[in-house]
C-alpha cells in the first residue's frame, strides 16, 4: 500500500533558518511523522518555508493597537471599527500575526499561491498545520477558487488559534466554515496559552476535534511536535492513514 505524503506548515518564530540543524524541529517532526505514517522516504514529508515573506513587512505600534483593539471589540461583539534580542522576537513572533491577520502588502495572497504551488507540486494527501500555519490553510481552503480540487486532503491543525472567538471576529470571518476537503482533524489544548487553547465550535461532518492535552511550560504549552506525538493524535488521527 502506497504510504500517504504529508506538507507541514510551521508557526510564528523564525522556524526557516534552523529547521534542518541538527535535532531542530523540522528534523524531529519528519523522523516522527514518518514513524507514525509508516512513510520510509524523507521526501514524503514535505515542509512550507515562508518567513521570507515576512521580512518585506514589520509590523509597527499603530498595527498593534489595531490588533488589540480589534480583537478585544470583537469580543464584545463589535466587528466594524477601522481606525487608523528584542527586535528578532518581536519580527518573529507577534509581528508575523499581526502581518498576517491585517494582510500587510498583500500577504495572504503571497502565501496562499505559494501553498497552492507546493500542493499542486508534491500531491499530499494530509497536511500538518500548527499555530499561525493553520489560520493559512484555513483562510486556503475557504476561499472560492479553492472550493473544487483538493477533496482527498485531510487537514490536520493544532494549536490553533481559529477557535479564539475575538481573533475569528475581527478577522477570519466569524463562524467557521465546512472545508472543501476529505476531513479536516483539530489537535486541541486546553492549556495552550498562545491564544489557542479554545475549542474549535464546528459540527461539519469532515470535521473532528481531538483532545491533545499536554503541559510543556518552555513552549506555553503550544508545542508543534508535542501535538502531533500525543498518544490522541497517534490512535485517532495517524493510524487511520
């Protein structure tokens, strides 16, 4: 039986430079995933770079008011207010966020042809999304023109930040949308405290949501491999490929 290939798509942090260092994460995520996949070749397991598009953009103080304001109105329900060391984290961390979620330069568009080139190219037939990678892939697969062509892809997300109502609001649209994919698995901690330890509320038939509880406190307990090697992941999402 022909082993499935898997596309990962990395959260905020910088992950590009380091990833194929020697016991660095994308290192660790391909040896697991080819573990729990039964997968032999290096090749099938596929990895999406993509900070370089956020070097073009930096995110400054009136962004940042932006976001906050956004998201703590869109918390109480309000959507429709539009106003107008140290430096690597915050490049790597909140600034892509923000980048991304108020589409500086066009961003969205950037990233979502890059994704759709990798698919078309390598064919996978599961993509692994964490963090900051699963609100790309779920903004992705909701647009119109993606709506035909990728029924045999199952999404797998985790510490996702799509289940945070104030962000959904203010951005992404508000309820969340049946994909037009074979199954789309949520990996969900509820002490993830990288805005992501809400529940993801959808009652799409292609959808389910699988408790991955772990505490990790180097990571916020937001932990990308961590996830996808929980005991949950393993039983209820890897070993039914």
């Amino acid at each position: 039986m022909e082993r499935p290939k898997i596309l990962c798509i990395h959260g905020i942090g910088g992950k590009d430079e380091s990833m194929w260092e020697k016991e660095k994460w994308a290192v660790q995520w391909r040896k697991t995933l080819k573990d729990h996949l039964r997968i032999t070749k290096d090749e099938a397991v596929i990895f999406m770079e993509f900070d370089s598009y956020f070097s073009k953009s930096r995110a400054n103080a009136g962004d940042y008011v932006r976001f906050f304001t956004d998201a703590f109105l869109a918390s109480l329900g309000i959507t429709k207010y539009r106003e107008g060391g140290i430096t690597y984290l915050k490049d790597n961390y909140p600034d892509m966020v923000i980048e991304y979620l108020q589409n500086h330069n066009n961003i969205k568009r950037q990233l979502w042809a890059s994704l759709r080139e990798l698919i078309l190219k390598h064919k996978p037939q599961i993509i692994y999304a964490h963090s900051l990678g699963s609100m790309m892939a779920y903004d992705f697969f909701k647009q119109q023109e993606n709506s035909i062509g990728f029924e045999d892809i199952t999404l797998v997300t985790a510490g996702s930040q799509l289940g945070n109502n104030a962000i959904m609001r203010a951005y992404l649209g508000g309820s969340i949308v049946q994909l037009p994919i074979k199954k789309w698995y949520n990996l969900n901690n509820n002490i993830d405290l990288v805005f992501a330890c809400r529940d993801i509320i959808a009652k799409h038939p292609n959808f389910k949501q699988v408790e991955t509880f772990f505490f990790e406190a180097k990571t916020a307990n937001h932990n990308g491999w961590e996830y996808l090697n929980h005991k949950s992941a393993i039983a209820e999402v890897w070993k039914s490929f």
